[in-house]
C-alpha cells in the first residue's frame, strides 16, 4: 500500500504547498512514484504549481521528475446512503484508485478547518505541519500564558489530529507520524527564536509530536512557483553556479528529507 503524507494545519502562509511541491518532486527524483492530491479546491494552489510545471516542461521540452496530480472524483449524490457526506466518498475513492499503482500519496490540505481536511488527517501515516516561527503560529497547537511558557491547552487543531489518531488506533492502523516542520526561519540567533524553539520542545513531549527543520525565508521559493519548479530542478534548467542562498538551501531540503524518515528513502541528492 502506498505511503500516506499528509501536509496540514489550520493557518494560511506557513509554506504547506511550497512543501508539499518540494517533498513530493524529491521523492520522484528519487526514483519513487508520487501521486499528488491538493484539497483546497477554491485556492488550489499544489494544483497550479504542479500545472505551471508541466506548462514549463512542455515549452522546454525537458524532462523533470514531478508528482502526478489527480482531482478528486466526482461522486453521484443518489449513490450515498442517508447520513453519508460526500466528502468522505470523494477522498476515499481518490486514495483507492491510487494507492495501488503509488508509493507515495501526498495531500495537500487547505489552511482552514474543512471536512476534506479532517479526513485527510484520519488517512496519514506522515504528517507534516508546517510552522512559521511565530507564537502567532505555535497558537494553531496550544495556547499558552503571556510568558510564553506555560501550557494552558491544547488548540482546536491539535485536538483534530488527537481525534485522528483515535479512528486509527480503532481500525487497527499504524499511528500518525505528525512532524512539526519549523519553517521561515530567520538567520540571526533571537531571543524569540530561542523561547519558540524550547516551547516546541516542551509541547512535543506532551502532545508527540517530532520537530523537523524546515526551509528559511528566502526570495528564489517565490521565483520557482510560476514554472513550476523546485530547488532540485536549477541544475536542470542550465544553472551552472547556485548562489549561496541556494545552496543553503538545497542543504535545508535535504535536512528536511532526512528528517521525516519515510519508509524505503534514501536521500541521496
């Protein structure tokens, strides 16, 4: 069966499909076959991405390693019995008609609470969560006291991938691997940095999660996204010399990779 990656949270901005585009491209460059499901279906914005690279690829004629992007199915409504949400229908038929022909299914999800994304949650064996270094977004996982120290509780997300985990352990299922992936990280050493970092950490142990790295603010993610490409595709397209930011950052990919340790990757780039 394929493996299941869930990219999720409930906050806009935090980099999910630049994410979810990056993992997914790696994985197939890695030799492996990744299917691709963006459940945003207003925004769409893994869907354009992976749209602006097959355009590219077309235009150029080059040949890039990439995610094979799906839409959900269309279900007819009579065929639901009373209760049943179509939803639920629209992903599950999705997974069942991929699973068997990938190795990797990656779902984008939308920053907002949605139906799809709760689902969606309930299917991950990874999931990724992507975290800008900000209280602001550690509030997406737990409210804290006006120190930044203590935990007073859990947030509505947080309580969602609790929930989750639950319908897994019920049917028998391997528990979730969720990866928090602190991401938009500022180069300098700040005090707000160092109170995140601890805080996470202390959060980590009391609610499991793992803390990955994720990717720095940097300028050439906003001028990949209309062709479609990633950090691993500049070589490709003829660049012979990456500056050193995009060295960098190529650096942080692979630390990122290394860090979910999926099963059968070897990070080799």
């Amino acid at each position: 069966m394929a493996h299941i990656i869930v990219v999720g949270n409930e906050k806009g901005g935090a980099g999910k499909s630049t994410v979810s585009m990056h993992v997914a491209s790696a994985l197939a460059r890695l030799g492996h076959k990744v299917s691709a499901l963006d459940l945003d279906l207003r925004q769409r914005t893994l869907g354009r991405y992976i749209d602006n690279r097959r355009r590219f690829t077309e235009k150029s004629g080059l040949d890039l390693p990439g995610p094979e992007y799906h839409d959900l199915p269309e279900i007819d409504k009579d065929s639901l019995k009373p209760g049943e949400n179509i939803y639920d229908h629209r992903l599950s038929a999705a997974v069942a008609t991929l699973e068997p022909d990938s190795d990797f299914i990656l779902i984008d999800c939308p920053g907002s609470h949605t139906r799809l994304s709760q689902v969606a949650h309930s299917l991950a064996d990874t999931l990724i969560t992507p975290l800008n270094d900000s209280f602001i977004d550690y509030d997406l996982l737990a409210h804290i006291d006006g120190d930044g120290v203590k935990i007073l509780g859990p947030s509505v997300y947080s309580e969602m991938v609790w929930s989750a985990r639950q319908l897994r352990a019920q049917a028998g299922l391997k528990p979730i691997d969720w990866v928090v992936m602190r991401n938009r990280l500022g180069a300098q050493r700040m005090v707000n940095k160092e109170k995140m970092e601890k805080a996470l950490e202390r959060l980590s142990k009391r609610i499991g999660f793992r803390i990955a790295p994720g990717f720095n603010e940097r300028v050439i993610f906003r001028e990949l996204f209309p062709r479609g490409l990633t950090l691993l595709d500049l070589k490709d397209i003829g660049v012979k010399q990456l500056n050193i930011s995009n060295v960098a950052a190529r650096q942080e990919l692979r630390d990122m990779m290394k860090s979910l340790n999926l099963p059968g990757v070897e990070v080799d780039f």
